[in-house]
C-alpha cells in the first residue's frame, strides 16, 4: 500500500516524496488510519520497520487538519529515552516539516537549560524530547501541556527501564487535556510495567503488533561464540573484524569503562574505532554520533545507551562484546543494523560471565542455538550446565530414594604395601615413594 492511499494530507506526501517514500512499511499502513481518526494506540514491530514515520505521519496530519486546543501551548510532545534517538527522532519530524509553517524543538538532558527556556518560550508546536529534561522544564514552568492534543511515546519500555515512571506520571498528569491522544510504540513491549503504565496513560487503546518480538529477524544473521575469557573475547573480536566485510559496526559491552580499553586496543590496532558512554559531556556525545554518522569512524563501541532506535544506513555488523542483561536489549542492539530492508550481521560472544543472560536470549528466541568455531580459536568453555533444584524442606516427594548399602561384617582388607618393595617386574624395579619429610630445624627440645 502506498502512502497516498492512506489518506494523508497532501503536504505530507509532497514531504514522503522528497525523500522517496512511496511504499508504507506494515506498520505505517496499519498505524496510520488509527492514530489519525484520534485513537489511543499501542503498537509494536520488529526493529527498523519504520515506526518512526508511524507517529510522526499522523501527528502532522492532524495538526493540519484540525484546530489545536491552545493557539500558544505545544500540540504534540513526542518522548524517547535516549538523547541521540530524541534528536534522530527530531531530525526526522524536521524532514516531514518542509512547506509547513509549525516549528519544532528539542528539549535533552545535557544541553543548556536557559537555551532551552528561550526555544520553549518561541511556542514551538512540537517538541521532542527525554522525560528528564522536559519533566525539569515543566516544574520550572518553562511552557505548559495542559492543552497537548497528542503525547507520544516512543521505546516506552526503555524509559521504564531507565527509571522514567516518575517523569512519564508527571507528564501525564500535566497534560490533561480530556481529548488527548495517546501513542506507545516498541520493538518490544512485553514487559509487565508498560502494561501498568498504558492503562494509566492510554485510554482504550488499539493494539497493532506485527510480528512477535521473538520471531526471527529474516534480514539479520545471527551467530554466537563461546569464549574462555576476556583474552579469548579480544582473539575472536580481532578475528571476526578482521574477517569480516563490514561498512560500519557497532560494538557493545557491558560496562563504559570497557567501551574506553577496547576502543583503544582496537585504535593500536589501526582501526577507525570511537567510545561513546553515559560518562561523556553531551557536546562530546553529540561530536562523536555526528562523525559516526558521516563515517568518519567505522566502529562505534558503545553500551546500552546506543541500543535504541538508532538508525545509521551503514551499520552493516553489530557485536555483542558482552552480552546484554536484559533479553530486550538483545532484539534492539541487533536491530541496529539490517534495517528498513537491508541485511544485517549479529555476532554475539558469550563468555561464562554471559552464560545466564545468553540463555535468557535463546529461551526468548526460542532456538537451539548453534555455536559457531574459528579455526584455531576454539575453546574450552561449552556453557554451564543447569543446577539441579534445590530440595525444600519437608518435601520428601522428589527425594530420591538412595539404595541402602547392604551391612556386613566383612573386615576391610589392609594391603601390605611393602610386599613389592624391591620386586622386578620387568625390567623395573618397583620401589614405594618415600614420604616428603619437611627439612626444618629440629625443634629445641628434641
Ligand atoms: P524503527 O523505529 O521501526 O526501528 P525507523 O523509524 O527508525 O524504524 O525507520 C528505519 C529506517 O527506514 C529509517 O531510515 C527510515 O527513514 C526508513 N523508512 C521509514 N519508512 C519507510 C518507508 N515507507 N519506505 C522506505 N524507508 C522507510
Ligand atoms: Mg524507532
């Protein structure tokens, strides 16, 4: 189905047409007659399917066609968990906003606060934004929500897991306006706080899931190696890169410090490598996204804050260094690549530190997972096995019965270990070792 036949406003399709969108992603063609007759929603799809455009596409549309509640406040306040994907996300709201006379801002953590205060003050119509620094702005009473006609949430589970619940509350107690739309979209959204905080935030709402969030990714291939140890994670890092055809990777571990020591050692190495971590200033994170993005870098090692919505074309290779904690993560750090059609590599390496979060994601895949082997680099790790369950107490059901030893009377027969002393057999003479007696200095009162 193409975007014309979706009812859109042809401002918009003059918009889709810049940039030679014709074709609705499933998503988009079944997000998009919802959310524009005004219904609450909460959709879901795999990874790079476009959900972006899903949003935005009607947000627009019905700021076009109908009157706002408020001629100052903002419309719509779209949140996302994460800075860089708030200002991807603000980038591609700006490219749907050529010949429309609204304004748009962004509002993230680590960027000047009274700047901020002065874009907010303009009345921008549409605002992007992290729950943090908006929920900042609304108490300082920056701008006013009372009349937003449409809140979007976009990762909603993530802002969850960031601890976001105050802010997402606060939010949605500021903008109470009886006829606000609500939208909830993920990758993921099976996770028991979302469904709390939709029937809080949500009224009603259409559910749209494509795909289960378990199925596979057809245009990613997946692999997994098992590692010894850190050293072994390197060696099969090395050799993957080295192997592999790649335009772009994106490499994540476990901890910041990590993405630091890494990224040097593969810098010895000659290689295009940058750090990005929570621990940066936000003109350093933004520097370093930015030469990500033209490519002056070819690998991005990162932690989980660049798991989430980012969108880079080239990114051709994602490397889990570590395994993530949560199975999620899993499905959006490979979602990284093999997006909006294109194929993408999943390489995975799994140390006895990862075993249990690796079986979290082959429970959730619901695949026996082959491992795959380098030549020369195999190892001695095959994975934990389960333990056995511990017994309760007073359970006697799954006590297993141990045979009982017969009793006898039978006295244990003592060997006479000097019997072979000095008896060839062959051509050896056996001779009994003589016990190590420590040298030390005879004690004084012997
Ligand atoms: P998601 O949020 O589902 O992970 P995005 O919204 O980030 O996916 O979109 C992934 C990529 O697909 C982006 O580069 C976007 O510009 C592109 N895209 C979105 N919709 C379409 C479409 N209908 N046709 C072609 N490309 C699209
Ligand atoms: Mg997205």
């Amino acid at each position: 189905m193409q975007f014309k036949d979706l009812g859109l406003d042809n401002r918009l399709l003059k918009n889709l047409n810049h940039f030679a969108f014709k074709e609705a992603t499933d998503i988009q063609q079944q997000a998009i007659p919802v959310a524009i007759v005004g219904k609450d929603l909460m959709a879901s799809s795999k990874t790079g399917s476009g959900k972006t455009l899903a949003f935005v596409l009607p947000m627009l549309h019905k700021a076009l066609k109908t009157k706002s509640f408020s001629a100052r406040d903002p419309r719509a306040v779209i949140l996302a968990p994460t800075r860089e994907l708030a200002k991807q996300v603000y980038g591609e709201l700006r490219g749907m906003l050529g010949g429309l006379s609204y304004t748009a801002t962004l509002i993230v953590g680590g960027e000047n606060f009274n700047d901020q205060v002065k874009a907010l003050r303009k009345h921008p119509k549409f605002i992007v934004a992290t729950p943090g620094r908006l929920a900042d702005h609304l108490e300082h009473r920056s701008f006013f929500i009372d009349t937003l006609d449409t809140l979007i949430l976009d990762e909603a589970d993530r802002m969850l897991d960031l601890g976001f619940a105050p802010e997402l509350r606060k939010i949605n107690s500021l903008a109470k306006h009886r006829r606000r739309q609500t939208l909830m979209f993920s990758a993921t959204m099976d996770h028991a706080e979302v469904n709390s905080i939709a029937s809080e935030m949500l009224k009603d709402p259409k559910r749209i899931s494509i795909g289960l969030s378990n199925e596979e990714h057809k245009d990613i291939t997946q692999s997994f190696y098992l590692c010894d140890h850190l050293d072994h994670k390197e060696a099969i890092l090395n050799r993957v890169i080295s192997e592999a055809d790649y335009r772009q990777v994106i490499i994540f571990t476990a901890t910041r410090a990590d993405t630091e020591r890494l990224t040097k050692e593969l810098a010895e190495k000659s290689l295009k490598a940058v750090a990005l971590s929570g621990n940066l200033t936000q003109t350093q994170r933004n520097t370093i996204m930015s030469q990500f993005e033209r490519g002056v870098f070819k690998i991005l090692v990162t932690t989980d804050i660049a798991s989430r919505g980012l969108d880079i074309a080239n990114v051709t290779h994602v490397i889990n260094f570590d395994m993530p904690k949560h199975m999620e993560e899993y499905v959006h750090r490979v979602g990284r690549t093999g997006r909006a059609g294109n194929k993408g590599t999943a390489i995975s390496l799994v140390g006895p530190k990862d075993w249990e979060s690796f079986k979290r994601v082959e429970t959730f895949l619901q695949q026996d997972i082959v491992f795959s082997e380098l030549e020369g680099l195999k190892g001695k790790f095959k994975g934990i096995k389960p333990r056995k369950p511990a017994f309760k107490k007073g359970d006697n059901s799954q006590k297993k019965q141990r045979p009982q030893a017969k009793k006898t009377n039978k006295k244990p027969v003592k060997h006479d270990k000097t019997f072979y002393k000095n008896v060839a057999v062959g051509d050896a003479v056996f001779v009994p070792k003589k016990k190590v007696v420590k040298s030390e200095p005879p004690a004084s009162d012997e």
